[in-house]
C-alpha cells in the first residue's frame, strides 16, 4: 500500500471513526479494537474501525486522493495516525507547511512509514486477516428520517435512561414504529421520556417494529448525527440496524429483551388532578434557590406546591436547614396541590428541550410534563416522572 493525500481528507474519515478505535473497554477483550482498517482500491480509501458490538464504515474516493501507487489493506493505530496529521511543521527558514501526507506500507517488516512535511513517522501494523469481519445487515424493516431530527429525539430521550441498572433494557432506549409513527422512550423505572415522531419519508407502511438499543451505541448515534435536515437511512434487522448517510455506515447489534408496556404508563387526561404552566427558566431559577441544599445523592428531592396562580417550592436536609421560595409566575387556578419529587429530574428535561415554557400535569402518582411551544414540524414530547412519598 503506498498513496498521498491532503490532510484535511485524511482527518475527516478518522474523526468519524475515532470513538470506536479508541475505547479503552473494548481494548482490554481485544487490542485490535484500538486499531482501524484502512482499504485502499482503485475506487478509493475504505475505513472501518469497531468494538466488537459496533462498527462503522466510512470512504473517501479517489478523486480525493493525490495520487494511489499501490493498493492494499492494513490495520494501525487511529490515534496515533490521527496525532500525525494534527501536527504542525514551524521553521523560520521553510514557510512550505504542505497538506500532503505520504503513506507507505511495507508489508515485510509489519510497518507504515507517514511522511508530512519535513516529519516521518513509522507505525506499527496488523495484518489485516487479523481484523474482525464485519457482517452485512439484511434488514426487515427500513424507513428515513431527518438527520437533525434524530439528533433531536435522541437528545431529548437519552437522559431518562439508567446508567447502572442490572436490567439492560434500562440502560438503552426504545424504537418502536407503530402506524408510520417512531416512538421513542427510555426510563430507568423512576422516570421515562416519550418521543413520538411522524415517518414522513416512508415509502411503505410500516407498523410493529421495535428494537432495543444501548446506551453505548445511543452515545455514539448521538455523537455522530449532526443538526442537518439531510435524509438518513435505518435499517433494522433481527438482531443489528445501521444507520446509513452519505459519509458512513454505523451497525450495532440490539439488545435482546422485552420492553415494559409504556403506553399504559402514560396518564389520561381524564385523571388530570390539575394542570400548571410555567417557564421552564423561572422553574430552573426556583429549584437553584432551593436544591442547593442537598447532598450529593442524598435528599435530591424538593417539595412543589401550587395554589392559585402561584407556585412554592421547599426542601430541607439531614442537618435541619430549611429552604422556601415563592413566585406569581405560574398560570394555575386550580386547587391546592403539594408533590415532592427529584429535581435533577426536571432539570434534566429543562436543559435539554428547547420549549421556553412546559405544561406540568398533575396525576396521583406522578406529574407528565409536556411542552407548550413544541418547536419540532410533527410529533409529541412526555415525560413522566414518579412522585416521592415522605
């Protein structure tokens, strides 16, 4: 394998497939795992980096690189290369810091030489039998969506999953499409987020289609997807979906598992005790004035109360230090109502949406937020969160 090629195109492919290339996890089952596979053809340059449950794919095509003198597979560091092509070459006699990057690999000594500028550099290589097959996906069901708005579901769903939990099911996130609708939904059995979105761009019906992903591969989804309204493709399958654009391919396998009857969780209108709207800025800035007062992990609850257009809230602690504060900035003419439940909970779901203002419905058990000036084209956002009992 020898070939040259602009930084730029060089860096672009590496930062898609770094995060899988450098988790330290999956190192210790297997070094290769720290290790990328690069392709070379005459169609272009292939790499594929993976962690043993997901992989992806990205190219760069030969009208993107200088110049192919010879063709070939290899496996190396995506780190180390990735630092190389950061480098910068300072001289005060030579100004030519030229963007061209030489690779060559000499299969006989297992080692790849990179020439940039006035810098060389040699890497350590695998054959590349040694890395893992990357299986094909032969999906069942397959719709599009907008990149930006996937982007978008998953940040506002992601942090009501578990971190911890011994259930996998709680530690990953639900895609169920019912009727041409994605529905969204994590909980880690103390609060759960509903996201409900229209399929649009299907070319088919599609109904009863679920699968289980985790919380890795959701970090990961999330980091890859970027605020475009470009169409990306889900393919699902069995056991793995991919998700496809014009710059990669990201498969990961799905958990196996049943998922609880969410549906059922969310409340009817109809048991609605009351309902309170408020700013979600002014409900941040009530629960600081209050929440200051809990210990780490401890006590990380507050007591709401409202009554007449307005809203109080209070907390306290081991050490009996007491906390109150009141606002008119509330719309709410119901009866007296007092709930006690965990604020990180609703600060998690204010810094993460984009509503300037959030509807709090008030049930028996729990409260289901909604929001008022949802600013997404279709769909609905929920969240439920269970109520403290002191």
């Amino acid at each position: 394998m020898k070939f040259s090629i602009n930084k730029d195109n060089l860096l672009k492919p590496l930062n898609i497939v770094l995060n899988l290339a450098v988790d330290a996890a999956a190192a210790k089952k297997n070094q290769i795992y720290n290790n990328i596979l690069l392709d070379l053809t005459e169609e272009g340059l292939k790499f594929v980096a993976t962690d043993g449950s997901s992989d992806i794919i990205t190219f760069v095509s030969k009208e993107q690189i200088e110049s192919i003198d010879e063709i070939g597979k290899v496996t190396l560091s995506a780190k180390d290369l990735k630092s190389i092509c950061s480098q910068e070459f300072i001289s005060r006699t030579n100004n030519n810091n030229s963007g061209t990057i030489e690779l060559c690999y000499d299969e006989q000594i297992s080692q790849m030489t990179v020439k940039k500028n006035r810098a060389i550099y040699t890497l350590k290589t695998l054959d590349a039998s040694s890395f893992p097959c990357i299986p094909e996906i032969e999906p069942k069901i397959s719709f599009k969506i907008k990149e930006g708005d996937l982007k978008d579901i998953i940040k506002t769903t992601k942090f009501s999953m578990s971190s911890e939990d011994v259930r996998k099911i709680f530690n990953a996130m639900l895609f169920d499409i019912r009727n041409n609708c994605l529905n969204v939904v994590s909980t880690d059995s103390h609060r759960l987020a509903y996201n409900k979105y229209e399929l649009i761009d299907t070319e088919e019906d599609i109904n009863d289609a679920m699968m289980i992903v985790g919380r890795k591969a959701i970090t990961e989804m999330s980091s890859l997807l970027q605020n475009s309204s470009n169409l990306i493709t889900i393919n699902i399958s069995e056991k793995s979906f991919s998700m496809i654009n014009e710059n990669y391919i990201y498969n990961s396998k799905i958990i196996d598992g049943s998922w609880p009857k969410y549906l059922g969780l969310l409340p009817n209108p109809n048991t609605y005790l009351g309902s309170f709207t408020i700013e979600k800025d002014i409900l941040k800035n009530l629960i600081n004035n209050v929440s200051f007062l809990s210990t780490e992990n401890l006590n990380s609850w507050v007591t709401i109360i409202v009554d007449n257009n307005k809203i109080t809230l209070k907390n306290s602690n081991s050490k009996h230090e007491y906390a109150e504060v009141t606002s008119n900035d509330v719309i709410y003419d119901g009866e007296h109502h007092e709930m006690t439940l965990n604020y990180k909970f609703l600060t998690d779901i204010i810094n993460n949406v984009s509503s300037k203002e959030l509807i709090v419905n008030i049930v028996k058990s729990s409260v289901e937020i909604e929001l008022k000036d949802n600013e997404k084209d279709c769909g609905e956002l929920k969240y439920i969160i269970m109520l403290i009992r002191l």
